[in-house]
C-alpha cells in the first residue's frame, strides 16, 4: 500500500545487526504487559537483532538456564488480547542483593545480552537502574572467578536499559498513563454499572474498595466515571467531621429521589492522622447514623484480571515500539531512560528522574504535606480532583455567584458514547458558576421547534455511564431555520451556546457565525466539544465516543478470531464505520493485531491488494492460523468489502478460507468506556469555564446584554499534541476537507506503518518525533492528557 508522504527520518539507519535485547516483566502484572512483549519482540526482530524471553522477571534472569530463551515471530502471535504476562512476573529478593546481580550479569554475558528492556513499576525499574550503574564491576568481578573471558569485559562493557512501566495504580510520575490503568478501570466500572442495577432495586449503599495502597488514581478517575456520592483516597485525606458531611450528602441524594448511593475508596485510604479508613467503618458509620441498608464490595484482584483494553494494546505496542528504537540509539553515557506518554505523544524520560519524584510524592504523604503530595502527582491528577469536588459536591443556592446568564446545551450529528458525561459536565459547572442552564432536545431541529426547557443539578444524576444521548441529537444544521432559531434564541434570552457533537456541530457552527451578520442574537460565545466515533473532528487529535468505538471493534475481532479456533486456516474480513476518516481501521486494527486495514486516506490500488494477499498466504503456510483484515467503509467505491472478501476467498483458495463482518451501529451503541466518561467530563468543564469567562469579557454593561462577535467568541476546544487549545471555527476552515469531511492532516497515519511492521510487512516508519530525551517537568501541564484523565 502506499505511504502517506509524511516522512522526515527513518529507522532504517538504525540497525540491531549483532544486538541481543532482552525483555521481562517484573512486580505486578498489568494488562497490556503482552502488547508491549510483543512489540519488543517484532520490532526487534524487524531491525535485525536477536530478542530474548527472561521469564519469571528478575527470578529468571537470577536463575538463567531455560528461563532465558530466544524469541521468535510466532512465539507472540496470539498474546495481543491475552490479560496478565505470559512470560511470567515474580519478585525476586535475591536480585536486590550484589550476589544476586552477579548471577543475573552472568548469565546475560552467556547469551551476549547488553540491551534490557524492563516492564514494571518503580522498584523494578529502580533495580534495573542499579544494575546498570554495577555492570562495569559486575564483570570485572566474573573474570576474577574465571566465569567469563577477558576480552568479555572489552565486548559487552556497557549494559543499556529502557524502561517501561507497566501498573495498574498509575502511580508513575513521568507519564500521563501507565500500562494497564485504562484496562483496571474498565474492570472497575463494568462492577460499578452492574452494581448500581442492583443497588437501585434495593434502594441500597454500596461501599466499593478498589487498589490503590499508595495512589489514588483508580479511585479517584472511577468516582469521577461512575459519579460516585464520596471518594476516599491517601493523597488528600478528608477534613475533620467528614463523617458528619458524608451522611449529610448521601440523605441530601435520597431526599432528592435518588435511589443508590456509591461510596469509592482506595485501599490505602487514611484520615488526617494517618489512620487508615476501612470500607467496614464506612459501612457501619452509615448504618448507625443513616440507617440505610449498606454493603460492602472488595474488587481485588478482578482488577489486573481480563484482557486489556484497545488504550493499553495501542498504548503498550507504541511503547514497545520506541523502546526498541531507544535502545538502538543509546551510546555508553546514555542514562536509563523510561518511554513514557505525554498527550499522545510517546516521549523518554530519564528513568532515575520519574523514579525521585514518584518517591518524592509518598514522602510528602507521610509528612502530612498533602497539598504538595497532590501537585507532585501531577496537573493530570490534580485536576480530577478539583473536576471531582465541582461536579459531585453541589454548593447551596445561597453560596452560588448570580450571573442571570442563561446557557443553551444541545448534540447536534450521531450519537457517540460519552455525550451524555459531557452534558452533565456542562449543566452542573454551569450551575456551579451562577448560570442558569437550559437543554435543548433533539439538536438544532429541536431548537427551532422551541424543544427548550431549563435543567437542574439533579436532572442530570446518573448520566455518565449512560449510552447514545439523552438529550436527542440530530444531523439538522441551522442554516435552513435560522430565523426560527434566532427567534427561541431570543424568546428563551439565551446567552451563550455550548454544542456537542461531530463534524455537524462543525459546520453548524460556521453556519451560525455567517448569521451573526443578520441576526444579533448569534453574537454570544458559542463554543464546541468534539464528540464523534468517527474521530473526523478538525482541530482535535480525539474526539468523545472515539475510544468506545475502538472497544468495541476490538472485543468484536477478538471474538472473530477466537470462532476460528481449532478450525482450518481462516482470514476474516471486517468493516468499520467512520465515514472517510480512517481512524478506527487503523487504531483498531492495531489494537485487534489486524494484517492490514484499508483506508481513504491512503490510496491503494489492486497490486496492493494483491500483495497483501501474498503476504498473508506465505504467512499462513508457515505460522499463523487466522488473518484479520479491516476495510473502512468509504476506502474506495470500487473495492468494496464484498470485492476484497471475494479476492481473498480466490486467492486464498487451498491455503485459507475467507468470511466476512460489517460491524454497523454496535461501534456507536453500548455504555460509554472510561475514557470517554472522563474525556467527555473534563473536556466539557473546561469548555463551560470558558463559557462564563467570555460572557462577562463580551456583557455590555451599558446595553445589559451579551454581545460577542469576534472569531475568538466562537471556538472549538480541541486536543492538539500534549495541549487542550480553544480555536477559532473560522481558523479551522482552511485545515478541513469538506468533501470528505475529514481534516486534511491526521496524526494518528504515523501509526500506520507500526503496524504493518508488526503484522511482517517492510515498510518506513517515521520517527521524527523520537529520539528526543526530555526531562521531568514539575506539575508538567497534564490537562492535555490523551488519557483518561485529562
């Protein structure tokens, strides 16, 4: 297939011809640790060098022999969808002792190993770091007991570490997302949303304790997800009398007709004296003083179960990907280093510098200085709590600043998982900053048929976890009814407008600022949150409902693939929604593990198809049993599925047979994923926020109204690289294809030839964007996060 003509630097420079790399996984197990195993393996594989398994972790390194064995393609095909680390994880104390280490040097300089990549937390890492630092030593020490040559000292002098980190709790300072947070909290949230079925019956409080000994996070982003009554984590212990505060909030719910209360709380939670706070004191505080028929609920070890989500597959295999490519680049002096994930970028750290200030956090913890604790974590992490506390803890009316601005909420385009959480976002900040808030039903068809009626705090109780949009939307755009719009614009004295939606709350915006010329009620800020599964947003890297889209596509092809099983060789032949706009081809079928994925954006022709068909016979004579292919829906008006389906059926004939799979509208339905739970909750808060600052810049003191005109008043909030950044809709104009609708640069194409590298294809990968190593920033600005939290 062709490549999109974005290249500046290849790693074809880059040879691993006569380098020996070695990957393990240690500590805790995380989903995604397979991904990033198989990463390593087939990029380093595909660069020349030799690849070795440490099983067991640090144990196995210790203990050699057959725990270190050399890997080859087909030793991780299949693994990708597989929970846990198939190359095992164990804790080793011997390697924390100098004698231990020596073992383990030895036995690398046996197999001629001078290259690790290391996948855990911070301790394993740290070790790892120890090891390099003694390596000089270690084998001066082995030719004194004869154990290795001379000359091994000279040949193997210096030992290069790469580090991923693989954890459940994100409690790495470095990266916006560790490997396997979104996958714990996939878990945490399927427990939620079944329990609050139950719990709702019952008229019951639940008390849910999730991991976390040292960290937050988990609880923190699922009380977030779920819009849980009260969270309870170590970084910011409650203030005195929050026994008192809690029982008041959870009577305050029920008086207001809600049926369930949600207490989180992290298994490392503690008061302001550093005594721990059980789920059994939770529960029994709330029978004594509440009376409510409570439960206790502990997640345990469900939460590193089950297979990763599409996040951690893609998150894990970019990171295998340029930890291989940092480890062909390091020299002598190279420190440690950690690849790590800043916005959605993949950026390295030095390893030792993340290591401090992740320690750094836990002693401001045990001095009590919790404030600091909690900016050590991060913008990211900081910022969930400050979204936390405003959209769970409602002020009384009398605390409330009255700004008599009223604010218009609307979905315009498909319904995407997550606009129900961004929705939610905006009513209830709205409120919180003074407005008074008002939905309007079924997008702007609804709008000029005056479907306007204001929304309170509580109206919008239990929208996160809800699917599609509750609110109604439509693909109407305005420009047809304007008058009519402008006429309930008036009537309902609305004063600023905040859309949610995909590529029509795109051009309903544009609309609407070409009638500011004739109609004076347009002049107000409006302002748009991407929401699409289609990810076809101009001026946004993601767009809200993106992320489920993709999980959705990934458990499908999983469960594709698992039906052939035991079968004759099979190749399977799925299409996937998204317009023009490639994006869940290609993101899903790196995440699915996919042979090759058909695309508008990058032409291809029948040679191309013909050699992929070769491709995937030569592969299926020799290794794998099953091929997955994606096709997206609008690739090409001549290569339909049906076209490729009958292709591969006759090119494939004694070697595999062919089915094929139209995915349809189950990519747009079902509950929405944490991520976009989350994206959707942040990124619509700050778009509120936005809201209230440009209605008191533009409110004409003298006139007594809102009068704003200018590009900037009409913005949307997007993710750019590392940044969350407010544009003018007429700037993005010259950026869009219209046609097509799809913007006319797309970041996620560099991620196109991973894999196809991963899938045995020779191609170019571009890695302009790697080779940099950058060092830790204090509180660096998280709130560009690509991950969960935002």
């Amino acid at each position: 297939m062709a490549q999109p003509d974005t290249k500046k630097i290849f790693f074809e420079n880059l040879s691993g011809a006569g380098k020996a790399i070695a990957v393990l996984t240690s500590g805790g197990d995380a989903q995604g640790m397979n991904a990033a195993v198989r990463a390593v393996v087939r990029m380093g594989l595909y660069v020349g060098a030799k690849v070795y398994f440490i099983h067991e972790g640090y144990q196995g390194m210790v203990d050699g022999g057959e725990n270190i064995k050399e890997a080859t393609w087909e030793s991780v095909s299949s693994m990708l969808q597989v929970g846990g680390t198939v190359i095992g994880s164990a804790r080793c104390k011997e390697f924390r002792s100098h004698e231990g280490r020596l073992k383990a040097a030895h036995n690398l300089v046996l197999q001629g190993i001078t290259n690790l990549c290391v996948i855990g937390g911070d301790g394993s890492l740290t070790g790892a770091n120890l090891f390099k630092e003694e390596w000089s030593g270690l084998l001066t020490e082995l030719v004194e007991q004869d154990l290795i040559e001379a000359d091994a000292v000279q040949k193997y002098s210096a030992l290069h570490i790469v580090g991923m980190v693989g954890s459940i709790d994100n409690d790495f300072c470095g990266t916006d997302m560790t490997i396997g947070t979104d996958s714990a909290l996939h878990r945490i949230i399927e427990v939620v949303d079944a329990i609050m079925t139950t719990a709702q019956s019952h008229q019951r409080t639940f008390v849910l304790e999730v991991m976390g000994r040292h960290c937050g996070y988990l609880a923190l982003v699922s009380a977030l997800a779920c819009g849980a009554d009260w969270v309870l984590i170590p970084e910011m212990p409650p203030e005195d009398g929050w026994e008192d505060k809690m029982c008041q909030k959870l009577s305050a719910n029920r008086a207001g007709m809600k049926r369930l209360n949600i207490i989180i709380v992290a298994e490392g939670a503690i008061d302001h004296s550093n005594k721990p706070i059980t789920t059994d004191y939770i529960k029994n505080l709330v029978v004594k003083c509440l009376g409510f028929d409570t439960r206790v609920t502990i997640l345990g070890h469900v939460q590193r179960g089950g297979t990763p989500s599409a996040f951690d597959r893609i998150l894990a295999s970019r990171m295998g990907v340029e930890a291989v490519l940092a480890l062909l680049e390091t020299t002598a002096n190279t420190p440690a280093c950690v690849v790590s994930l800043c916005g959605n970028q993949s950026v390295r750290l030095p390893l030792m510098e993340c290591v401090q200030m992740t320690q750094e956090v836990q002693r401001a913890m045990d001095g009590k200085r919790f404030e600091e604790a909690v900016k050590l974590r991060g913008r990211s992490f900081e910022n969930n709590l400050k979204t936390y506390k405003l959209l769970a803890h409602r002020k009384p009316e009398t605390e409330l600043p009255t700004s008599n601005f009223n604010v218009a909420v609307l979905n315009v385009g498909a319904p995407a998982a997550g606009m129900n959480a961004a929705v939610r976002s905006a009513v209830r900040v709205g409120i919180s900053e003074g407005h008074k808030m008002f939905a309007v039903s079924d997008g702007f068809e609804g709008f000029y048929k005056g479907q306007i009626k204001e929304i309170k705090w509580a109206d919008v109780g239990g929208w996160t976890g809800q699917g599609g949009s509750l609110l109604g939307t439509k693909r109407t755009l305005p420009a047809k009814h304007v008058e009519k719009i402008a006429e309930q614009m008036r009537e309902n004295n609305i004063n600023a407008l905040l859309i949610v939606g995909g590529f029509e709350a795109f051009l309903s915006l544009l609309e609407l600022i070409t009638a500011r010329g004739k109609y004076d009620e347009f002049c107000v800020p409006m302002v748009m949150v991407p929401a699409t599964v289609s990810n076809n947003v101009p001026g946004s890297d993601l767009s809200v409902g993106a992320d489920t889209a993709l999980n959705a596509i990934t458990t499908t092809c999983d469960r594709i693939k698992q039906s052939a099983s035991g079968t004759k060789r099979r190749v399977f032949i799925i299409e996937t929604m998204g317009g023009y706009c490639g994006y869940l081809a290609s993101v899903g079928g790196l995440a699915a593990g996919a042979d090759a994925a058909y695309i508008y954006e990058e032409p291809f022709d029948i040679k191309d198809l013909q050699a992929n068909v070769e491709h995937l016979t030569e592969k299926m004579k020799t290794s794998i049993q099953r091929g997955l292919v994606l096709r997206n829906e609008n690739c090409n008006e001549n290569y339909t599925t049906d076209f490729i389906y009958q292709l591969y059926s006759e090119e494939g004939r004694g070697v595999f047979d062919s089915r094929k799979n139209v995915l349809g509208h189950m990519q747009q339905g079902g509950a929405p994923s944490p991520f976009d739970r989350n994206f959707g909750t942040k990124i619509s808060a700050k778009a509120m926020q936005w809201v209230t600052k440009k209605l008191v810049e533009s409110f004409r003191q003298d006139e007594g109204r809102v009068f704003a005109n200018t590009e900037d008043s009409c913005c949307l909030l997007g993710m750019r690289r590392r940044a969350l950044v407010f544009q003018p809709v007429v700037q993005l104009k010259g950026e869009t294809d219209f046609v097509h609708r799809i913007p006319k640069e797309q970041w996620w194409l560099k991620l196109r030839p991973l894999m196809k590298i991963l899938a045995k294809y020779k191609t170019s990968y571009d890695v302009s964007d790697s080779g940099q190593l950058e060092h830790v920033v204090r509180n660096r600005p998280k709130e560009s996060d690509a991950s969960v939290a935002l």
